[in-house]
C-alpha cells in the first residue's frame, strides 16, 4: 500500500464498517516497521489487507474487498499473500479477531485452518469477537 492508497482504502473501509472503521489517521500505521498492508489489483484496486508482524505473533488487522469484487477469490488472495509474509518472517502463529456475526469472514478463515480460540463481549461496537489462531509451522 502506497500513500496515495490511504484515501480509497479509508473510504472502502467505512462503507464496510460503518461505525466500527479505521480511523483515517490510524491507517499510517502502514508505514510503521513490521507491518505489511496490501492492495489487490484486477486493473484497479480492489481490496487490501492488513497484518501486524511486529510481535511475536503475526496479527491480521483487516481484509476488506470492493462489494462489487467480493466472491471471486480476492479475499482469499490477500489472506493467502500476508500468510506467506508472516512465514516468511519467521512467525510461528497468526492470530485475528473477527466479529461473531461476520459468516463470510469466519468462513474465509475456517478454510485457511483458523480455529476459533476465544470470544471478547463487546469487542466491536455492536458486537463480540471471535479470536482466532492459525498455527504456521509446518
Ligand atoms: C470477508 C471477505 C474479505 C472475503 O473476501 P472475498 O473476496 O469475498 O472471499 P473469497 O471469494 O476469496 O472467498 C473465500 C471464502 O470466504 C467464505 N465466504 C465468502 N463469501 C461467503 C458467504 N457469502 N457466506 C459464507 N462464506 C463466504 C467462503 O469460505 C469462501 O470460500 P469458498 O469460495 O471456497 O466457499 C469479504 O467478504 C469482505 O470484504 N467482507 C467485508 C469486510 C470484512 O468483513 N472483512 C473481514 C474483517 S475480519
């Protein structure tokens, strides 16, 4: 993700999120060390992702694709790439949270081998969370 990425990628995030988006400004943490925030292309942009590499655990932070674009394997795409990252940078587990009422989500990563490992009330503004882990060695 590139500066001149903030602006589309801040609007897809609210029109998706609504109440429980990024803040604007919190998307620079794109730039900071250990973090990997990526775009998905099909002729323009689509979607990105967000991971967190800087502990000792990778951290997905956000998958978002285009309403319009979603069904066609870009979700899958993008989730695919920050894992090879996270592998690549030597992490041995990767975690998320993801709200329990978001099925396409809890389905995306149920097929990359999430499991569920805990549920935080009121993580999001209207709703719990699911915690999930997905173990990289091996
Ligand atoms: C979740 C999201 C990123 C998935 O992206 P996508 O490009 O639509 O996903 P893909 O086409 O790669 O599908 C991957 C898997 O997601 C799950 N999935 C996708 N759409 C689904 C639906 N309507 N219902 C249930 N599961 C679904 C399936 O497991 C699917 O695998 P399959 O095609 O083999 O059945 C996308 O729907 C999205 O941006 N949603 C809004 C933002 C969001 O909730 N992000 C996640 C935050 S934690």
């Amino acid at each position: 993700m590139k500066r001149s990425d903030l602006d589309w990628a801040h609007d897809l995030d609210r029109r998706l999120f609504l109440d429980a988006a990024w803040e604007k400004e919190d998307m620079k943490e794109a730039f900071l060390p250990g973090r990997r925030f990526i775009v998905g292309e099909a002729g323009r942009p689509e979607g990105w992702a967000a991971m967190d590499a800087s502990g000792a655990f990778a951290h997905i932070l956000s998958i978002d694709v285009e309403p319009s674009f979603q069904g066609r394997g870009l979700g899958s795409s993008l989730l695919s790439s920050l894992l090879s990252s996270a592998k690549d940078m030597g992490k041995k587990k990767c975690i998320l949270e993801v709200s329990c009422d978001n099925e396409k989500a809890f389905g995306l990563y149920k097929k990359f081998g999430f499991k569920t490992r805990g549920r935080i009330e009121g993580y999001y503004p209207s709703s719990d969370a699911f915690v999930m882990e997905k173990d990289l060695e091996g």
